[in-house]
C-alpha cells in the first residue's frame, strides 16, 4: 500500500531532527522528538537510509527494485531481524523517482502479535522499555499524550511533534505493560533536498521531446487544442513551448525545478498579459520549470487578456448566439441561474474535474468574457493534431 505525502515538497523540507543516519557512539538520547530507538544495544535514529538500516542486520522482505516517486511511501514494507518481522516505512525523500532500495526508512511499527516469539530489546528515548513500561511510566517519561484512545483491549497514547513525525504507543490492559510502538518521522535534510534541486539540469525531458505542436486547430473542443495568442498548443504543453512562441518566463514568480511526477506553478508573459497557472513534470525524474507542462491557460477580458481559441471557432469576445451555435453538437452543461453577472458553459470529460472548457458570457454584453482550457491527464500520451 502506497501513500503520498500531503503538501508535496514541503514536506519533503520540513525541518530534520536527526542529523545522522544513527548515533550509537553518542548514545540513546532523552528527548523524544530525537526520534531514537535502541534495538538490542544498537541506537537507531530516524529517518535513516536504506543502506544503513540493512547494515544493521535488517532484511528487507519485499521487492526492493519497486518505484517510488518523490513523496511516495508505504507503511506496510516488511523487514525481519533475528526472527522477528516488523512493518517499515519507506519513503522517498528524494526528487527523483527510485527503487525501494534507494529510498529512506522514515521509521517502525512493532505490536504483540509480531513480537510474540522475539527476544529482541527495544529501548525508548529517557530509558522507556518495550514490555516492561506501565502507562504510568510512558507520561512520566514524555509528559501528557497530544491525544490518547481508549480501546476495549489497549490504551495508545499518541505524541505528536508535526505531520508525519509521531509516536504511538499502545498499552496492553490486561498486562499493563507497553507492547506496541508505531514511530515515524518523514523530515528530510533541507540542505540535501536544496543541493539536489540546484543540480538538476535544463535538459528536455523525454515528454517534451516527443511533443509535436499540432497543425490545425480542428473542430472537436475535447481535443484540448487551442490557439493561444496567435499560436497553436496541445493542452498540456511544455513551458519551452511558450518561450519558443515569445513568452517570458517571470523566473521571480515561478518555480525552478518540480520533482519527479510532481506539480508547481509558473509566471509567463506576452503583450504586458501575465498568465499565472500550474505545470505538471510527467517526467519520474525532477526537471526545470521550462520542461514542464503548462496544464490550464485562459483568456479573459478582466484577468489574462490574450486572444484564446477553441476548436469550432469559440472564441473570447464572440456573441453568445454564436458560440452556442459553435457548440452545436458538443455535449455541455449549461448554467444560467448560479450567477447574476455570467453564464456557464461547461464541457468536461466523464468523471474528471481536472479536465474541461469552461465558457464564461458576461450577461450584460451578452458576449464570451473568459475561456478557460484545462488538461491534466495522469499519464501523457501526445499525439499531434493535424
């Protein structure tokens, strides 16, 4: 089961605690949120790396040739020690897309049932044992839970320093004792991540090689063609695109490099008209913003007001009975009662929010003001109109 981190790379920047990968030489610290844990006398600190995490005698259960983008990562990864099998989360902290292998262990989880027949000692930050610490001891330990469940069988007390850097720990109520322990901490080192990023160069990415411009604007509005301030796009289109047909990348406003299948924003610039709108890098490696895609642009008399055409002729400032005689045939939602100022009409395909032709009629001019076209498939696949 893989996740993906909320935020994106901000996550990834989040503030790191650890700067080691362990620190068995130092010893097991006090503090809590140093994220420590001491396995059988060795001191573990996390998020570590994968290398350094199998040195210590781990085995990684699962296939440990399997992708991970930047920001993915699972919490089921099975690992065994000296008999004893414990969930792993594996995350990618990098900016690129790599095997498991290449990934960072951003923490464990141990419970009774997988502990059952192991020997192994797991010592907690401030001298707190596995099996042997009482509730009692855990809030000496660590002050009043951030949040605490009672359940039939368990108490867990969860400490929480941020997202994705936790503690939980469950308390058997029968026995009274500590026997399960969930720990994660997803802070990567901010200085690596930058260091990367300043690394990347402006190369074309495979996608942006393979982009053709199309040849015509043709007739169907779901084709996601458009004639933009005189020129022709496949929607998306890269950035490098824009720029070779005279825009000016607002480098101020805009993202430098987006991670590998990652999303991020740009400035760019024609006749004093700024257009402000995501890109999308379909590439599994990190790129420059300028080999990213351009996923939603518009024309508007009141905002980016730069000729736009669609398929069939609609365009910014026709007469509404026109446009709609445009669209005859193109199945569109029609919305005219939400707003007091404009019409709606809205073509999309099925079951998808990301990808549609909005046309905005000004009631008062009885004219299209604004037409906004956006396109953001999952995988890219461009074939060239035309």
């Amino acid at each position: 089961m893989k996740k993906y981190l909320a935020g994106l790379l901000a996550c990834l920047m989040a503030l790191s605690l650890c700067g080691t990968a362990f620190a068995s030489e130092e010893g097991l610290s006090e503090e809590l949120y140093s994220f420590q844990v001491e396995i059988d006398g060795q001191v573990y600190a996390f998020p570590m790396s994968y290398a350094d995490f199998t040195a210590m005698g781990w085995e990684c259960m699962d296939d440990d040739t399997e992708l991970f983008e930047p920001n993915e990562y699972t919490p089921t990864a099975s690992f065994e020690k000296d008999g004893l099998e414990a969930y792993v989360y594996i995350i990618n902290m990098g900016i690129d897309t790599a095997p498991l292998s290449q990934c960072s262990v951003g923490g464990l989880a141990v419970d009774s049932y997988q502990y059952e027949d192991s020997s192994m000692s797991f010592v907690f930050p401030g001298g707190v044992r596995y099996g042997e610490a009482a509730l009692e001891d855990i809030t000496a330990a660590y002050g009043t839970a951030t949040d605490t469940y009672e359940g039939e069988l368990y108490t867990q007390l969860t400490y929480e320093y941020d997202t994705y850097q936790e503690w939980e720990f469950s308390v058997d109520k029968e026995t009274g004792v500590l026997d399960g322990f969930d720990l994660r901490n997803f802070a990567a080192d901010q200085q690596a991540v930058a260091d990367a990023m300043a690394a990347v160069k402006n190369e074309p990415t495979a996608e942006v090689m393979e982009y053709a411009a199309p040849a015509e604007l043709g007739t169907d509005p779901m084709s996601f063609v458009v004639d933009y301030a005189g020129d022709l796009y496949q929607m998306p289109a890269p950035v490098c695109a824009f720029l070779d047909n005279g825009w000016t990348l607002k480098t101020e406003d805009s993202d430098s490099v987006v991670i590998g299948r990652g999303f991020g924003w740009v400035s760019l610039v024609k006749d004093n008209q700024e257009l402000y709108t995501t890109v999308r890098n379909y590439s599994p490696n990190a790129a420059t913003i300028e080999n990213c895609f351009v996923t939603s642009v518009e024309g508007d008399v009141n905002g980016t007001d730069l000729p736009l055409t669609i398929p069939g002729g609609v365009t910014v400032g026709m007469a509404e009975a026109d446009a709609a005689a445009a669209l005859e045939g193109t199945e569109y939602e029609l919305d005219d009662a939400s707003s007091d100022y404009f019409i709606y009409y809205t073509l999309s395909l099925e079951d998808s929010v990301w990808d549609s032709v909005e046309i905005l009629v000004d009631r008062e001019t009885g004219t299209v003001s604004r037409i906004e076209v956006s396109h953001e498939p999952d995988d890219l696949v461009l074939e060239a109109v035309g």
